[in-house]
C-alpha cells in the first residue's frame, strides 16, 4: 500500500531531519525546505483524503508549518509554500488537523509571531486596495498600480483567506474566539475584524482583478462568525 507503514515512518525521519536544520539553518537549508514541501504537498496526491491528511498530521508536518508561521524571518516564498500545504491538510474540515493547529497556538508564545504576520499581510492588502483607489483620478497610473498589487499578492492573500476558513470550518467555535482573541499573548490581534476590513476595502475598488479575492474573503467571514456566539 501507499500509505503503509514505511511510508508513514519515512516522514517521520524526514520531519525530525527538517526539524534539527531548522533550529540551526545548517547546510543548504533553504533548498532542503523548499524540497521537502514539496514533497509533502505531493504526498497528498491530487485528491486529498482524510486518510492521508492525518497521516502527515500524525508524522509532524502540521508542527513543521506552524513552526514555520512562528518563525520571525521567513522567506515570502516558505510562508507561500507553507500555507498552500496547509490549506491541503485542512481541505474538508479535518477535524484532528484544526485541532492540532489550535494547540499548539494555545500552548507557545511564538504564536504571536503568526498572528502579527496574519496581521501585515491583512492590513497591507487592505491599504494597497485603498491606495490603488485613491489613484482613480489617472486611470493609466490606477490601472497599473492595481496590475503590480494584484499580481504580486493576490494568490498569497487568497490562500492566506482560505486556510483562515478551513481553521473555523464546521463551526469550529474554539478556533473561532482564538481567532478574535488570544488571550495569552501580549498583544492580541483580531483576525475577524483584519478581514472584515479587508472586504471593507475590496467593496470600494471591485473589480476583475480582486473579485476572486473578494469573494474568498467573505466565505472566510461566513466560517469565522458561523454559529450562535453573540461575541462574534
């Protein structure tokens, strides 16, 4: 079988290999991650199943992406890789995936580190969309202004939005306060309201170019304020 035991055991020896570089960055790290993500992504196979997802879950690889998250420095092209793998972990609603992210961002102080990040990529797109409106004046200069911000940020923001829905989905209402609120981290950052913000701004300068964006962002809204919590 694919998914044998071997195989389960052959990414566990490459989990705790990838672990040691990525507390000392030793050798050609950076080759080492982009390769491994890789091929854990491709592990998966093209249709994911629940199966699989929680054997790679159970190997360490949902600890290695949020070890990544947590990272001050990473390189946009880790985080990017990262939250597409995660994103097919989470595809469906695994409940013992959400769990394993919820976790560990309850139980280590350098969840705030990805929280902050959550909250520059969310805002930063936020502001490019209102600078970009802004412009109208000059459309030439607004067209390409919206063509430079688009191209470059918005299949990270729109993978970034889709692992947000995927943490909440099946009205995960845990993951949904952690999301408001982290109350053991000394700054909290409201991820509801990031995008609430975001759609804000999107409704101002619809177009071609971030309705696909839109759209995600306010699926993602629906999974993080689904259910009867009146906080939210």
């Amino acid at each position: 079988s694919t998914w044998g035991v071997n195989v389960e055991k052959l990414l566990e020896e490459l989990v705790q290999f990838l672990q040691v570089r990525m507390r000392d960055h030793r050798g050609d790290y950076d080759r080492l991650l982009q390769f491994s993500l890789r091929l854990f992504s491709q592990t998966l196979g093209p249709k994911t199943s629940a199966r699989e997802q929680q054997v790679l879950n159970r190997s360490g690889v949902t600890g290695i992406l949020l070890d990544l998250f947590c990272q001050e420095k990473l390189h946009r092209k880790h985080f990017d890789q990262a939250v597409a793998l995660a994103v097919r972990l989470l595809d469906g609603g695994n409940n013992v995936v959400q769990r394993t992210f919820y976790e560990y961002f309850v139980s280590h102080e350098q969840t705030e580190v990805f929280f902050r990040r959550l909250e520059r990529v969310l805002s930063g797109e936020a502001q490019e969309v209102l600078a970009t409106r802004d412009e109208g004046r000059d459309a030439g200069r607004a067209l390409s202004a919206m063509l430079r911000t688009y191209k470059i940020n918005t299949s990270t923001v729109k993978q970034l939005l889709r692992m947000l829905q995927l943490f909440a989905e099946g009205h995960y209402s845990e993951m949904q306060h952690l999301l408001r609120v982290q109350r053991a981290s000394r700054v909290s950052i409201n991820v509801l309201e990031l995008v609430v913000n975001l759609v804000a701004a999107l409704l101002t300068r619809l177009s071609a170019f971030n309705y696909e964006c839109l759209i995600q962002a306010m699926e993602t809204l629906i999974d993080l304020i689904q259910g009867p919590c009146t906080l939210r």
